[in-house]
C-alpha cells in the first residue's frame, strides 16, 4: 500500500514521496483502527483533515 500511494504522490510532484505515503498510509490505518474501537463508520473525515494538510505541506508551492 505504501508503495502504491509513494507512486500516486510522486506523481503530483509532492517532495519526498516515500515519507508522505507513511504518513498517509498510517493516517489510514489509524482511522480505521478508530472507528472500528469507536463504532463511528465517519471517524475518517478527521484523517482526511489530517491528510489535506500533510499533501499541502508536501507539495511544491508555485510563484
């Protein structure tokens, strides 16, 4: 899975790609494991936050 998402971020130009599908795919991982322990189907919108604001930070900023 990783690998998959370094592929899909490198893609889009995102400075290191490997470290940011980590961070992704823990993010997913994490928001999984919490909705499963919390019974809440919708906990993923708190990693999507999370997520929209490592792909910011990752990607190039244009002048």
């Amino acid at each position: 899975m990783v690998r998959l998402v370094a592929e899909l971020v490198s893609e889009l130009g995102c400075r290191e790609p490997s470290v940011l599908a980590e961070q992704l795919v823990t993010l997913a991982d994490g928001a999984a494991s919490r909705a499963m322990v919390l019974g809440d189907p919708n906990y993923g919108r708190h990693a999507r936050a999370a997520a929209e604001i490592l792909l910011d930070n990752a990607l190039p900023t244009t002048v």
